[in-house]
C-alpha cells in the first residue's frame, strides 16, 4: 500500500515498476495504472487492463469511457464510441453525480460524442470557471464553439493552449484554420499550412484552406491552395477550383477590392496549368492588365 501511494503522490513517477505486481492486489492500483497509460497515449495498454473490469463506481465507469473514447476515436470504432457515450450518460445522469464537476464533465463528453454541440457548451460553460488555462478542457471548448459556429471565441480559446502536443495535433490544425478563414484573416490558416511537414495531414488541410477560402469569397488564397493540389495531384476537380479561384480574383481586382498587382499571381497560377482554358482566360486578363497598365 505505502508503495502503491508512493507513485500516486509522485504522479505515476515508478509506475510500471510498482503498479503492475499490485493490480490484483489493491483495486485502485489497476485504476492508477489505466491512468498512467492514458497520460502516456498507451491506449491499447489500458484498454486490455480495463476490458474485463466491471464497474461498479463512477471512477470506474468514467475511466471506461474514456479508454474506449479514446480507442475509438484511434481506430474509428463505433463500437468503442458508442460504449464510451453510454458510461458517460450513465454517470452524468446519475443522481448522485450529476451536479458534480466530473458529472457534468461526462455529460459534455457524452454529447460531444453525440455531435450535440450545444448540449456541449451547455455543461461546459457550467463548470469553466473550475478549469482556466486548463489545456485539455480549452481544446474541448473551443471545438464545441467552432461547431456551433461561434468562430471568434474559438479562435480566441485555440490560441490560449500552451501544450505543445495539443498545438501539433491535425484536429487542433484545422479547427484553428477554419477559424482564421470564417474570421477573414485567410493569410494565418496558410501560415499554418506553410509551417507543416509534407504529409497527408497537410494536403488535406491544403483541400480544407482551398475550399473554406472559395466559400469565403477570399479567392487569392483559395487559388494558391488549389494551385499547389492540382501540381500535388492532377485532379480535374483541382483545376476547376484554381479556375474559378482566378476568375474571382480577376473580378474582385476589376471591382477595386483587390490591388492591381495581384494580376500577376493570377497569370502566374493558370500558365502552370497545361488545360486548353486557360488561353482564352489569360486573354481576356492580359488585355485588362495592358489597358489599366498594370505590368505583367
């Protein structure tokens, strides 16, 4: 016992060499050491530990949830989501553990899973004073707002999280990107994408940053993105986007609400394309350039 509460007051510091020998021994150690694999993104080790334990207590049924949350969100089980969403109903919609912080934590959890948002935010914003400058809890709040489409604080609460991991993570990536381009501030969510690795995390935050960008109306970024596709993967689909990219940016230019000298960026993009269009557009777009002399 005095070994067993010798890691938890050291924070899991000497946990696989005390805990292990004691899951039989002392219930809570089993529960311990799920925890010290959670903390170390052990997944699959916790959820072995767990898998047979019935639960009895809320500790246990919360930590159920979380290990099969968790599994299921790395595997993409259903399943495991499924079961993690019913722990959590069953511990938040308990009479004894509804009105306490790990109550209403569930509950959010629960609906998270759901995809409820508002439901969310609703028990979130119940227990925020409780959790301030609290990582974990900011990046579960600021997806709840940017799901409800409340983009501003969103970007507000992403940017006050500190951890590294967290900061590094594709979901944190492109929710924070999103924010930037529903904000109007497109050149930051391509900053993000210039700072990543090449990988497929980043062409699919390159598809995300091109297609929120065109929606937006904010075509000089979106025809950038679609740029760098099309030369990453011939798809008609790329070009069509770049092409229409353009095509609004040479309107907006037109309309006085982009500068001139962006004509250059656009003839620039569509000469990289070898598509039969692209002569006739580049026509109509030197002629303008030529006639409001704007040097090509």
């Amino acid at each position: 016992l005095v070994r067993h509460n010798l890691v938890v007051f050291r924070s899991g510091e000497g946990a696989l060499q005390v805990l292990p020998s004691l899951v039989d021994v002392i219930p809570e150690a089993r529960l311990n050491l799920v925890i010290y694999y959670l903390k170390q993104d052990e997944v699959q080790e916790a959820y072995v530990l767990l898998r047979d334990l019935e639960p009895t207590v809320p500790q246990e049924y919360i930590l159920k949830g979380v290990v099969n949350a968790a599994i299921g969100q790395e595997t993409g089980s259903r399943e495991n989501l499924k079961v993690a969403q019913q722990y959590f109903q069953l511990v938040g919609g308990s009479a004894s553990e509804c009105d306490t912080i790990p109550g209403r934590q569930c509950m959010a959890s629960c609906f998270f899973l759901l995809k409820q948002f508002d439901d969310v935010l609703l028990y979130l914003n119940s227990i925020k004073s409780y959790f301030y400058n609290d990582d974990t809890f900011n990046f579960n709040y600021a997806q709840a707002k940017a799901a409800v489409g409340d983009f501003k604080e969103a970007e507000e609460v992403f940017l006050l999280i500190q951890n590294e991991k967290i900061k590094n993570d594709y979901v944190f990536l492109s929710w924070l990107a999103r924010c930037y381009i529903m904000n109007n501030n497109p050149r930051m969510a391509w900053e993000l994408y210039l700072k990543m690795e090449t990988s497929g995390e980043a062409f699919s935050l390159l598809q995300l940053i091109a297609n929120d960008c065109y929606k937006m109306g904010q075509f000089y970024y979106a025809a950038r993105a679609f740029d760098v596709l099309e030369r990453l993967d011939p798809n008609p689909e790329y070009w069509e986007g770049k092409r229409g990219a353009c095509v609004g940016m040479f309107q907006m230019i037109i309309a006085g609400k982009e500068p001139k000298e962006t004509i250059g960026d656009i003839v620039q993009q569509l000469r990289a394309t070898s598509n039969p269009q692209v002569e006739g557009i580049l026509r109509v777009v030197t002629k303008w350039a030529k006639d409001n002399q704007v040097a090509l």
